[in-house]
C-alpha cells in the first residue's frame, strides 16, 4: 500500500536526486561509483531491529562527479508498494562488492547501522570508512548530532527537516490505516510500504546532507585536528558493530521465573503499604501520589527540588527519612519495580529468538566521549541486585550463597567450552587524575601500590586529629572526577553538612595538587573560550566558564573536571576496544569483543584461550606510556558460568 502525498518533490525537476528502478540505470550507476575514491551510504529498512526480520527496502548511494558536484540515487528492491522496483539478489550483490572494495572510502551517518543492515544480507563493508555523526560529535561535543539538525546548523539548509516531517506524516496515515500507533507500526514496517518515487526523494536528500557534512566537517579538519584519535573512533564503528552482532546469551527461563518472583513480592510490598498507611491507597510508582503521601500525609520535611520547584521523591531524596517504615517500604518497591521493567521485561524483549540479548552501544552518548549503552543500559547494570525488597517479604537473602534476585546471572555462556573475561582498569580515574595533577602523595601511593583509599583516610586523620573513616576518603575519592562538593560528600557519605567541609578541606590541604591542577585547569579553559583537549586531543568546550553567574560558573567547573577525568579515561577503553580487535584478527585467536561497562571491556572464547587472552589483552590495555610514571593496570576475572559467577584470574605459576 503507497501514500499518495502532495509533496514538494512532485513539482520539482531534480536532477541530483535519482530513482533508480530499472536494470540499465542500475549498472551505469554501479559501473560509475566504481570509480569514485568516495562513496556515500544509506539505507531505508522495513525496521530498526537488524537482530530479527528487519531488512533493507531500499539502497541509497551517492558520489562526487570530476568536478566535485554530488549526485545521489535511490534504488527500491523490496517495498511492498506494487510499484516498479529492482531484483534484490541482483542488487545486492554488485552493492556488496562495491562495499567489499577496499579502495573507496564508505561515508554514512551513524554508519553503524548501514553495517548491520549489510551483515543481514551478506555484505560485509571494507576498507577506509567514515562516521559523519562521529564527526559531528568531534566537532561539537554539545549539540545533538541528528543529521537533520546538523544539516541545518552546520550547513545552513532552512528546509532541513522537511521530508522527514513529511516522512513522519505519511508513516502516521499509514499506521493509521493499518489500525496501528505510530512507532509498532514503524517497528513492523519501517519504510517499506511508503511510495517509492517519495521514499527515494527522502533517501537521496539524507545522502546529500551526510555528504555535505563531510565536506564541512574535512574543510574544517576534524581528520587532521583530531589525528590518532579521529582514526580511533571511525574504526571503533566497525568494532563496536561486531561486538552488538556477537550479542550475549540469556537464560531466559531464569529472567522469566524472576519477573514472576519480583511482580509477587510488588504485590505483597502494595498489600504492606496499604496497611501501614492505614489504608490510604496509593501507586508507589506515581510521584505526585507519592508527594502527596509523603508530605501532606506523613508530614515528611521534603526538601530537595526539581527543575520546576516540584518536591523531589526518588531515592536520593527519599534516602534521608528511611527510619520512616512506609518511606522503607517505597523503596522496597521502587527496588523491586526496577527489576521487573528495567532488566527483566525489557531484556526480554529485546532479544532473538534463540535468546541472545543485542544492546545498543553507542559512541556519542555522552560529551565527555565515554562510551553509553541502551536496551539496555549497562552502566547502569547492578552488580548485585539491590534485595531490600526481598528482604520485607521475610525470606532469606541468599540461596546457596548466590543473590537469588541477580541480574546479572541470567548471562550466560555460548556453551559447555567457553569462557567469559572480564579486563577492568583499576581506579583509573584516579591515575588520571595523578597524571594530570601530578600530586606528590597520590603518586606516590600509586607508585608504591597502596591502597589509595587507606591512604587518604590516613593523609587527612593527620590534619584532623583524628581517625578518618575509609568509607569516607573514598566516597571523596571517587567524588573528585565529578567535582563533588561538601553537599555532595555529605548526601553520599551520609554524614553532616560540617563534617564534609571538614573533610574536604583536610583533603585539599593535604593533596594540594589536586586542588592546584583544578585551579590549572580551569584557567586554561577560560583563556582558550572555554576549550580543553585532553592528552588525546579531545576537545572539550564549557562555555558557562566564561559566565559571571556564580552558579553557572561553579557547574560548569564541575562538567570541565568531569570531562577531563572520565573522558581522559574512557579514551583509554576506546583505544584498547580497537587494539584488541585488531590482535583478534592479526592472531586468529577465536574469541570475540561482547561488552564494555564503564572501564570493563569483555570478551568471549573458547575455555583453553582464556590465559593467552588475559595475557595479551592485559597487555595492549596497560601500554598507554603517555601516563608514566603512573602505572596503568588492568583487573582480570573470568568465568565459565554466568556473569554473576566470575572471579580472579590466577595465571599459572604467577604473575
């Protein structure tokens, strides 16, 4: 079925944008693009989940003519339109080994994407790629990289959003016919029943824009500014499509069992709170009937705002009054409740049919360059799952030592002979942060290997007179990559407004070059227009710096030490994600990249390869000589069960 709309295209002869439905055009186009050193690309799907039925509908590609103008074409194989369209096993094989050609350079927006759709029909892309949304994100960390958007800010096109909105529109009408909401509809059919002379005018102008991004952003010199690093994130494209393509293995009976066994104990907690309420009925999962509990009702001294000056109820702010029952209770649930939607349903749902999980990673999800995770979120993942719900329903806490209500045990292994590593880097963001400040007590500690924890306790006691706890020191520790202030100490440590700055400014005392290198920092960035590169060159600019706003100043102070700690450190789990690809390749060892939380990067592989894994891959993740004399070090686990399961490497003979 085709939307008939009254679109721009109909009255317009573009001559740049071209259908290309029948089979001569089609190999006068192929046989051109052959000559071309650059290739554009993009596809129209029937879906976004490569991972089950999802495939391409239509092929979009473009190149630069001699003279430098750009031309674009759009080739429909498998719309369900009954319009006029192409082969696809006659397409798609002349667009595979144009693809395969290794001297052309790819050029896609989210070029991760146009990877898996080529991976489900048989296409493999080669030699020299480039990401024109990895790009923007190097050209401006602070701004949404959506091609649309860019295409409007950075080139300059008013009419950037027009076909999508037109797009959007014919999918709506479409859905609606089908008896449909808007996005099921899209997750069945993608673009595959849209007119094709409509599909094609919008594929060809996606191309356009990608293409004049490029142009944009290699004129600027993203390439040449950003040298090692910009080579870094283009090749992570690839990589990090191989590990979503490995996918993780679930027990999904075990997820299964436990979404039953969490909805129960939901419904024993509601049945609990409707009596320690004396009735008052209420949905635990509603913050305005929350509010309304907690301090119309209860009397709580609910302190903590939102943005729009509305009471805070989430755990944080809830975390002060848990000597209050029905606040107790509240948390149980909401504990309870994040299982069950969050990393049971959810994952669920999210897999193919033979049980393996596909998580989107994504390269531009943060501004400091860390590395995020959808579907789902695994930085975000419990380590072990929080149990204070369980516990309010009188049961016990472990079942044969193991936490029964573990996530993380529903991650399996691909069989009865493999193994999981895990390769952690250890207090990175500290190393950094003595890197770059270069304090002669954090140093040291590092340098002697102690405890850096046991350390600052220690440090600040002496200034304190007194014994400091360790919990605190690190608390204020790991604090630093963020800017923690006293506040921040005082709600994490749970101890008093007083103590904290207490603490803070023994800290501060003692690790005068912590202190020193924020003030460095800081200045730096003002006299460069709020702009920093860290020692990988990537750039980060925080222009509420330059504010005279005492507030906006302080956070943005905090966002500049931020991206210089964490992002300095996830360079390091990027550079390593490509280093151990490329030894996996050149070696042949048979394990495969599967996953990165935070600065854990995880692979899979026959049991019998763990120890020359863990050996070579400690190796290229510790080689970052930039650092010395901080050492860099890398934890290693393993396991031959489940994620919940691991446990130390120990190499044979030792290390």
């Amino acid at each position: 079925m085709a939307v008939q709309l009254r679109a721009f295209y109909e009255t317009v002869v573009d001559p740049q944008r071209r259908i290309v439905d029948d089979a001569e055009t089609f190999g006068r186009l192929i046989a051109w693009l052959r000559t071309r050193r650059a290739i554009v690309v993009d596809y129209e799907t029937s879906g976004l989940a490569w991972f089950r039925k999802a495939r391409i509908c239509g092929v979009g590609l473009g190149a630069w003519d001699d003279s430098g103008r750009f031309f674009a074409a759009y080739v429909p194989i498998r719309h369900r339109t009954l319009q006029p369209q192409l082969d696809a096993d006659r397409v798609l094989p002349a667009v595979g080994a144009l693809l395969a050609d290794e001297r052309i350079t790819k050029i896609g927006h989210n070029l991760k994407f146009e990877d898996h759709m080529s991976r489900v029909d048989g296409m493999v892309i080669r030699g020299p790629r480039y990401d024109t949304q990895v790009a923007a994100h190097l050209y401006d960390e602070n701004r949404p990289t959506q091609l649309e958007r860019r295409a409007l800010d950075d080139l300059g096109d008013r009419n950037a959003f027009e076909y999508s909105k037109q797009v959007t529109e014919a999918i709506a009408e479409l859905a609606h016919a089908n008896g449909l909401k808007r996005e099921p509809y899209r997750a069945l059919y993608g673009y595959s029943e849209l007119d094709t002379q409509f599909c094609g005018r919008y594929c060809c102008t996606d191309l356009i824009h990608t293409a004049g991004l490029y142009s944009k952003y290699e004129r600027w010199g993203v390439s040449r500014y950003f040298g090692e690093l910009c080579q870094t994130e283009m090749r992570l494209t690839e990589v990090i499509c191989d590990m979503e393509c490995a996918g993780l293995p679930l027990d999904i009976p075990y997820l299964e069992a436990l979404k039953q066994t969490v909805r129960a104990t939901k419904a024993q907690l509601e049945q609990r709170l409707w009596e320690a309420t004396g009735g008052y009925d209420i949905n635990p999962g509603s913050d305005p009937e929350v509010r309304t509990l907690l301090k119309d009702v209860l009397r709580l001294p609910l302190h903590m705002l939102t943005d729009t000056n509305e009471y805070k109820v989430n755990a944080e702010a809830l975390g002060e009054f848990t000597d209050n029952p029905v606040v107790r209770l509240l948390l149980q649930w909401r504990e309870a409740d994040k299982i069950d939607t969050t990393y049971t349903s959810s994952i669920i749902a999210r897999c193919d049919a033979r049980g393996y999980l596909f998580a989107d990673l994504k390269q531009n999800g943060t501004v400091t360059g860390r590395l995020s995770c959808d579907n789902p979120n695994f930085q975000n993942f419990p380590s072990e799952s929080n149990t204070r719900a369980l516990a309010a329903t009188g049961k016990e806490l472990k079942e044969g030592g193991k936490d029964p209500w573990s996530i993380r045990r529903a991650f399996v292994m691909r069989g009865p002979e493999w193994a999981r590593v895990f390769l952690d880097y250890s207090q990175i963001e500290l190393r950094v942060l003595a890197h770059y400040s270069r304090d002669p007590i954090m140093v040291d500690a590092f340098l002697q290997g102690e405890d850096v924890h046991d350390r600052t306790a220690r440090e600040v006691g002496e200034i304190l007179g007194t014994k400091a706890e360790r919990r605190i020191a690190k608390v204020v520790n790991f604090g630093l990559s963020f800017g923690m202030s006293a506040v921040g100490l005082s709600r994490k440590a749970k101890i008093s407004m007083d103590d904290a700055e207490k603490f803070l400014q023994a800290f501060f005392t003692r690790y005068h070059g912590v202190k020193g290198y924020s003030q460095e920092l800081w200045g730096a960035a003002r006299r460069d227009r709020g702009q920093w590169r860290n020692i990988f060159g990537r750039r980060r600019t925080v222009k509420a710096l330059l504010s005279e706003h005492l507030a906006e100043k302080s956070a943005a102070e905090r966002q500049m030490i931020a991206s210089a700690i964490q992002g300095t450190a996830a360079e390091l789990t990027k550079a390593s994600l490509v280093r151990i690809a490329d030894w996996l390749k050149q070696a042949g060892v048979p394990a495969m990249l599967v996953n990165t939380v935070h600065d854990e990067i995880q692979l899979d592989t026959p049991r019998e390869y763990v120890p020359i894994v863990v050996r070579e891959c400690k190796a290229l993740m510790e080689y970052f000589p930039q650092f010395a004399p901080i050492p860099v070090l890398v934890d290693a686990d393993f396991s031959i069960e489940t994620w919940a399961d691991k446990q130390p490497f120990e190499p044979e003979g030792g290390t």
